[in-house]
C-alpha cells in the first residue's frame, strides 16, 4: 500500500567510501500544524476587518476534488504508519548541524549562470552534434579515468557526455580545490539547455540501446520558485521537444514524470503530453512528506498547500515486450522526509527498478540536480547535490 523511503541512505548506495552528510533530511517539526481551539481563559484578541470570502477558481474547485480522490489512500496510509515508522527517526528531535557545507556551498559553481554565459559569448552558437559516416549524430564523451580529474575547464563542461566507467570506485571532477564534485560508479552526465543539448541526449541513449527507466522532474512555472529564484521554471510545451521515442526505442520504457499539484499540469501531462509521446498514464502515485516525528509537514486538508506531490508513470501505448511487462499498481504512496534543500526529490531508484524486467536496465533522470551510480544524468545543473561539501568520507573502509 505504500513504501517509506529512507533518502539518506538511498543517496548514500555505491559510493564507498561516501556518503551523504547526515541532517538532509532533518526536517523534524511541520511547517505549519492546523489552528487548534483557543483556551477559555486565553486573552481576546483585536478582531480583524475579514476580508468579503472570494468565489473559488475553477483550478482551486479542481484542486480540492483531486484532493479528494487522494485523500482516503492518504488517511489510510497515515493510520498505518505509526507501526513501521523506524525508530531512529523518531529520535531525531532537533535537525542535525551541518558544520561544513554552508562556506563550501556558497563556492560551489553557479552551472545554469555559467552554461548561459558560454551560449551568449559565443553569439548563441548551435551545440548541434554532426552526423557521421553511419548518419548517425557523434556526441562528444571524455572518459573520467583518474581518481582526481582537474583537466576540465569549466566553460567546457557542457555538450558533453562525462562518464565514470569504474565499477566500484567513485571519481572526483574538481575545477578548483573549492568546486570539487563527486561522480558515482558507472554514472554518466550530459549537462545542457533544452534547446542545444536534446539531440545529443537521444543520440546517447539510443547508442546504449535506448532507455528502460525515464524519470524527470520539469522545473513547472511556479510564482514562489520565480520569487525566490531557487531555480528556473520552463514552459510546459517546452517538453513536447523531447526526443521521447529516440530514447526508448522499441523498449517497454516506464517513464515517470514530477508533477505539482496544479491539476492543469497533471492533466497536460495525461492528456497532451504522454499522447505525444505515444504513452499511456498506467499509474499515479503520491509523494507523502513527513517529519521525522512521523506528521505531515502540512495538514493533510491544508488549503495552503499540500503534504504531498504526485508523480504521473507512463508506458508506450503498443510495445513488443508486453508479454513481459510487470505490472503497476494504479495508485501507491511513497513516504519520506523531505530534503531541507529546495526541491529535492526522494531517490526512486531502488522501487521503480522493481518492475523493470532486466538486470543491467539503462535508468535515465532528466532535469537531474544529482548523480546516482548506473544511471545517466542530463540538465543544466546535474552536479549540484554532487559537491563534495554534501558528503563525508568514511576513513576506516577506506583503509581497508
């Protein structure tokens, strides 16, 4: 019915002697916790001049009712969490300081800023790959054979496919000894802008066969995020001009799409955007976000906002390899602490490899702002949760 999430050590997974800091994921008390009913004897309060009540939007109608269809395997979840909430968790009262990361990520390198700065210095110079003697389109890759790669300028880094190839052993790509990042075993990045880096993007992944897992986490247009400048948002039809079927061949690819709670981008999702890929929506699932205390970090019937995100799972319309196709629940919930860094989505990896029928499966994460070990990364900032300021490094199995 639902699968807890532990994101630190998800984060944590094949990259000995690595991990993740702890306290990413102390989020140990609600943002906001529902009025509860004054005392009798508190003191009145000066009433304020409420304001005339204001007719609903139709978004806000089709808000609440999709709420509404959410809210019974929501309610149902919550009442059987207390029994499998791990207990270390719980005991997480106060967030965890992070000493280190602070100074080393105000020096971490701005890539969104810099892959601007190169694209407009170069007079909006097409990235487009040729074609060679196969027409087929040749992308650029640079093998990351060193422990320590530090050859790489950083205008350069970008149009590029850069690959750690190691098994086991974790590579550093260092700029400057403050901007420093870690590359997982068996990864793969392409850093890029829509409009100069997608061909390059189909092209690799249909070289290694095409892709069994897409997931993507589109920076939706947000009022909020645009204030606060935490990233930038991307027009929605933007997303028709990526090379879905290039990349998935003739494969029974799952491909998972973030969505906010804004229904008219669940419902371009379903009913434009998955048809123009030739997909179908198979399943709908929801991100529950909770303390670690074990509540909502919003009341589950907030008007403000929601405890909760929803992530919308497509599969192509025909495909040759029905017959060995695992099945999806329509509906499922997936519960974790959210990250105390914006917008950080819980890694997906481990339960969405769950109903790929294939050992070595080629994973794909667009619009990555990390790296994880087999998979293949693209977007304009896919190293920045790769700094090493986010890790510490285990000395004892170094050593050994």
């Amino acid at each position: 019915m639902f699968d807890i999430i532990d994101s630190e050590k998800g984060f944590s997974k094949g990259i000995t002697p690595y991990r993740l800091i702890q306290g990413e994921f102390d989020v140990c008390q609600p943002y906001f916790r529902a009025k509860k009913e004054e005392k009798l004897d508190a003191p009145v309060a000066k009433k304020r001049r409420k304001n005339k009540p204001k007719n609903p939007s139709n978004a806000d109608v089709d808000t609440q009712k999709r709420h509404q269809e959410l809210r019974p395997q929501l309610i149902a979840c919550l009442e059987q969490l207390p029994e499998k909430w791990p207990a270390e968790w719980k005991a997480r009262i106060t967030p965890t300081i992070i000493a280190s990361s602070v100074d080393n990520e105000a020096q971490a390198v701005d890539f969104p800023s810099i892959q601007q700065m190169v694209e407009t210095a170069q007079d909006k110079f097409s990235f487009n790959t040729s074609l060679d003697a196969d027409n087929e389109r040749h992308v650029p890759e640079f093998e990351l054979k060193l422990p320590i790669t530090t050859e790489i300028d950083i205008f350069s880094i970008f149009n590029t496919v850069y690959i750690n190839r190691s098994l086991t052993d974790v590579k550093l790509l260092q700029f400057t000894p403050s901007a420093t990042y870690l590359i997982p075993p068996k990864s793969s990045f392409l850093m890029g802008s829509m409009q100069n880096s997608l061909d390059q993007l189909g092209a690799h992944i249909s070289k290694l066969g095409g892709a069994d897992l897409i997931v993507m986490d589109p920076p939706w247009p947000n009022k909020s995020v645009q204030r606060s400048s935490h990233y930038e948002t991307q027009d929605i039809y933007d997303l028709y001009s990526i090379p879905i079927q290039p990349m998935i061949a003739n494969k029974d690819t799952i491909i998972a799409v973030w969505v906010t709670n804004k229904p008219k981008f669940r419902n371009f999702i379903i009913n434009k955007l998955f048809p123009s890929w030739k997909l179908e929506c198979i399943s709908e699932w929801v991100w529950l976000k909770m303390t670690t205390q074990g509540e909502c970090i919003f009341p589950v019937d907030s008007e403000h906002k929601k405890p909760y995100e929803q992530l919308i799972i497509g599969r192509p319309i025909a495909s040759s390899d029905m017959s060995n196709r695992i099945s999806m629940p329509e509906s499922h919930v997936i519960v974790s602490m959210p990250s105390t860094r914006h917008s950080r989505k819980p890694p997906l990896h481990d339960i969405l490899n769950a109903y790929l029928n294939k050992k070595d499966p080629v994973c794909v994460e667009m619009f990555s702002r990390c790296l994880y070990p087999g998979w293949v990364s693209w977007g304009n900032e896919c190293l920045k949760f790769q700094h090493l300021s986010f890790f510490d490094k285990d000395s004892v199995k170094e050593s050994k």
